[in-house]
C-alpha cells in the first residue's frame, strides 16, 4: 500500500525513493523475492536503465543472458527480441501487468522498435516457457516493463548526432492514503537510410505519454489505474519495381498505441487479491510517398482477470488466477475477426530457511482449438556462502492468431504452438550487487510451429502447424567489484536453435553473443563506462543460404554530476564504426555522439 512503504511493487510497478529487494513478477504473476524463485529471471532496474543512456531499450536488454534481437535500421524500425532461440512472436510483452502483444500482426508479436526508455522504469525479464502462469504467447519468455513511478520530479534532455532530440519528464506526488505520477518522453531524429544500399535517411518521431495512481480505499484495499499512450512516425525503405529488392523510398509508418487497467488490490494477514481489467490496442497505417494510405491495421485485445495468494499453512502457499481475453482485428485486406480465450491456473509454494520450490498447473478454453493443458515447477536451494542452484520446468503455447485463424491465408484448424523447456542453474550473489556468478544450462522443444505453407488448392498457400524445433545451450553471468569504485562485469551465450525437420540453424540466431561491460566512479564524482557488444555469425533464412556476419560495437560513455540535483552525460556509440546488420539488407547505425543534462528536484 501507498503509506506502508518506501519502495511499493505492484504487478511490476514501483514507487520509488529507496532500493530493498530484487523483486521478480513474471515469475509468479505478483511478486516475489528474486531469491525465492528456481527460474532464470532477470531485472534491469531505473538506475541501470539511465547508467546505459540514451532511449534505446535494445541497449539495455542486450545486457540479458540468452537473449538476441533483430531491426530493421534504426530506432523505431521493427525490432524483434528473441530469447533463448525462440521465435520473437512467441515472447510475451506486458507493461505495468497489461498484455500489449499486438492482434493485428500476422504472428501477434510486439515490436520494440517503438519502446523508448524515457517511461521506462523497470525490465523484469524471465527466460523460459512460463504459460502456467501467464497463458498463450509465454514460449520464450516473459517481459514486463514497469512504467516510472517516482516522488518528485526529473527530466533530461540530449542531443546528438543524425539531428537526434531525446528528451523525457518524470514527476509524482505521494500522500498518506494515495500516489499519482505522469510520465511523458519526445524523441526525434533524421536516422539514416534502412536499406543499406540506400543513401537518403528514414527519420523517426515518437510521443509517449503515461500514467499511474494509486489510492488506499481503506487499510487493506487500494485502488490502482495505469494508463500509457505513444505515437510516432517512421519513414521507411521498401521494394520498388522493377528489382523488388529493399532500397531507398518514400512510404512511412504512423503507429499509435495505448493501453492500461483499472482494478482492485486487497493486502489481507494471509490473503492478497488483485482484480482488473484491462485494454491494450494498436494500431498502424502504411503510407505511400503522396501520403494515400496503403495498409492499415487494428489490433485490440481486452482482459478481464483475477490474480491472488493465500498463505495456507506455515511456509505453505498458493497462488491462483483466472482471466478471459478478447481479442480484436481488422485491416485494409481482411474482414473483422474475434476471438476469445478463457483460462485458470493453481500453484503451490513451499520456502522455508534455505528451499524454495513451486509446482502448478494451467488449462486453458480457446473458443476455436478447445482445451489446452499445461504445468511448471521450479526449485531455488541456498548451499551457503549465497551460492544456490536453481531448477525449473514449464510448458508454455501459443494460440494460433486472428490473422492466422480468420485472414485471406488463414486456417480455422490450427493448433496451438506447443513448447516444453527444461534449465538448471548455479548462481552466487545477486546481479549488480558485489560478486555476482551465474552459469545456466537449458533446453526447449517446441512442437506444432505455425509456418506458411504454399498449396496448389489454395491461391498463394496458407497457415498450417508444419515444424518443430529444438533451442539448447548455456547462458553465463558474472560481475566483480574490481575496488570500490570499479565494477566489471558481462553475460555471454551460446544457444544452438535447429529446424528439427531439416537439421538447419532457424534463421537469424547467432549461437554465441553476449555484453561485456564496466564502470568506474571517479572520486571527485565523474562516471565512466563501456559497453562491448557481440555476436557470432547467423543465417538470415531457413534454408541457411544467406548468410549474416558476426559483429561488436563499442559503446564509451561518461557523466559528471553537478551537485545533488544536475548531472551532464554524454557517450559514443559504435565507437569503431562497425558496420553490420541483423537483418539482410537494413543497415545499422553507424559511430553516433550524444550529450545531455539530466535534472531532478
């Protein structure tokens, strides 16, 4: 509740002044101690976030174990983020709790190209099918952003190169029984050309604006509303007559998104309930050079859910949950479509001393595939000295989406996507904090994966459950307080993801990558840091025909505070120019200085 607390975590939101514990909410959907949880979970709190700088998510996040991604050019192109080998559409994407994976895209994925920092206050990132908890779409993995939520007020400004503005405002006002806050973010640039044979740059401008209250109805019941809303315009490259092939062009993208929820919290001795309901919609429109549109799309998706936790017997626990979704689409080429999901799951907890352990159960009612079943267990035991292994087991699927089911190519006899992953781990410490090791093996199978299959009893093919893959591997950590003032530290992968039909790397996942970074704090208060980021050698197709190089980036940075309330910063990105792409085709951005203020009282 608002009043009881320094630091208040709701469903991944939190009210900050002061640090406590690591808390985790994707591992059981209301938050829990880091340490009490067997699965592989990783968070990237504020301090992180603005340590990194600038409003670039994919610099943050590539500080993740097992995790990858894809863009098509520069920030606000699409961005796919693939963890442990899985298909980017089969990650679940919440903000503040609220699904925003998109209906109306073909594969009902969340393109992080259009998540900027600015109003970002939080990553809570689990690695590993978790649909016991969390439904469809969790195959991969979990991210919950949290929205800033902070007392007072900051902002910060920059500016650099390709015409780059970036700037973003944080404030919030906290009473006894209540809190409110706003955050807002603007972000524009002239960028450069996506296509990389390309020469005239593809800007991009972005608004984002959010929202969150809470307000204590009485001593165990609170009120709680987030609302966010953004909206940008991407200029992008195409395939113009007569080659067909990615180049320079007039078209552009407007994106506009908005979701939230509105619902109940009740804090009882030994019971804790959460209600809401909850709206997310995108939607997009293609533009051609005379501006007519020539694609638009509407994806919306409405839940109504109830999530809570009863401390049964001694250190005895059980979580439950029930919800029901519905989704909706239209766009230019396809009739409207609709589709709802029902489903109710049950976990059991145990921690007592140095053990914790969890095992539960889901079902799921799809209105078109029926029933569908799925279970998760994990196992967190401390040896001493914060050394502990962990364990976890987890299915995890995903519902065939409205453009798969209902579109032009679609097939109303789909099954889901079905996915079984198993990890074992060591870990000592937590991350960011003094001696921090971690080494995690993994495995995930993955069945009934939806591709488009061409046929010749239907004009251009259809969606179909054709393959089947397999991701495994290991993901490391560490990071070490050199002195007191100079921290190192980095993750690296190797995940080796196979088409089991065909034997061949799935496209686009390199085996090996990983971020090396450090950080030193002068004693007259200046702060300096790198960042290394690399991957191996990848395949842009199925067929393993085309093939991606591997690449690193340098990123150096700096910040000089100003007494307690100014701080300027500034950093190089790419410091060596490398030139490189994720996709084949899109360029990425070249050697980039940025400066900036950054102010709170």
């Amino acid at each position: 509740m608002a009043q009881d607390s320094d630091n208040t975590t709701l469903l991944g939101v939190e009210i900050v002044e002061d640090r406590a514990d690591t808390i985790t909410v994707t591992a059981n959907g209301l938050g829990t101690d880091i340490g009490n949880t067997g699965q592989a979970v990783t968070i990237i709190e504020r301090e992180e976030i603005e340590s990194v700088q600038g409003p670039d998510a994919t610099r943050v996040l590539q500080r993740t174990p097992g995790l990858s991604l894809t863009r098509n050019g520069g920030i606000g192109g699409f961005t796919g983020v693939s963890v442990r080998g899985a298909n980017s559409e089969q990650l679940l994407v919440l903000v503040d709790g609220v699904k925003v994976n998109d209906p109306s895209s073909p594969s009902g994925g969340f393109d992080f190209g259009n998540l900027l920092l600015g109003t970002a206050g939080k990553f809570d990132i689990l690695r590993g099918s978790n649909s016991t908890i969390w439904g469809s779409d969790a195959i991969g993995g979990v991210v919950d952003v949290s929205t800033r939520a902070e007392t007072g007020v900051e902002g910060n400004v920059e500016y650099g190169s390709r015409d780059t503005l970036y700037a973003s405002a944080v404030g919030g006002l906290k009473g006894d029984r209540y809190f409110a806050g706003l955050t807002s973010s603007f972000y524009r640039t002239d960028g450069f050309s996506a296509a990389a044979s390309g020469t005239e740059p593809d800007g991009f401008e972005q608004v984002a604006l959010g929202g969150t209250a809470f307000f204590d109805i009485t001593t165990n019941l609170e009120l709680f509303v987030h609302a966010n809303w953004s909206e940008g315009t991407l200029d992008i490259d195409g395939f113009p007559p007569p080659t067909f092939t990615l180049a320079d062009t007039q078209e552009t993208q407007e994106t506009r998104r908005h979701w939230g929820d509105v619902g109940l919290a009740y804090y009882g001795n030994d019971l804790t309930l959460r209600a809401a309901y909850s709206l997310s919609d995108t939607e997009r429109d293609n533009l051609d050079e005379e501006g007519n549109v020539t694609f638009a799309g509407d994806g919306r998706s409405e839940r109504v859910q109830l999530r809570g936790e009863y401390r049964a017997i001694g250190p005895v626990t059980v979580a439950f949950g029930a919800e029901h979704e519905w989704s909706d689409y239209v766009t230019s080429f396809d009739a409207p479509g609709e589709i709802g999901i029902s489903g109710a799951y049950v976990q059991l907890g145990f921690a007592l001393g140095d053990i914790a352990a969890h095992i539960g159960s889901r079902v799921d009612d799809h209105e078109l595939f029926g029933t569908n079943g799925s279970y998760g267990a994990d196992l967190s035991y401390g040896l001493g000295n914060d050394w502990r292994i962990r364990a976890s087991v987890g299915e995890g699927f995903k519902a065939p989406t409205l453009y798969q089911l209902r579109s032009f190519y679609g097939n109303a006899e789909l099954r889901p996507e079905e996915s079984t992953s198993f990890d074992l781990g060591v870990e000592k410490g937590q991350r960011g904090r003094g001696a921090h090791i971690a080494l995690t093996a993994f495995r995930r199978d993955t069945t009934d994966l939806i591709n488009f299959a061409f046929s010749a009893d239907r004009p251009f093919g259809f969606y179909d459950n054709t393959a089947r893959a397999r991701a495994q591997g290991f993901e490391a950590e560490a990071g070490f307080e050199v002195t007191g003032a100079f921290r190192v530290a980095g993750v690296f992968s190797y995940v080796d993801a196979e088409d089991r039909a065909t034997g061949l790397d799935l496209a686009r996942r390199p085996r090996h990558f990983g971020t090396l970074y450090a950080d030193w704090d002068a004693p007259f208060g200046l702060k300096l840091g790198a960042d290394l980021r690399f991957a191996g050698e990848s395949f842009d197709d199925a067929a393993n025909s085309i093939a991606l190089g591997g690449y690193e980036v340098l990123d150096l940075r700096a910040a000089l505070p100003f007494g307690e309330t100014l701080e300027a910063y500034g950093r190089v990105e790419n410091v060596f120019n490398a030139d490189y792409a994720t996709a084949r085709g899109y360029a990425s951005p070249g050697r980039g200085a940025f400066v900036g203020v950054r102010a709170q009282m």
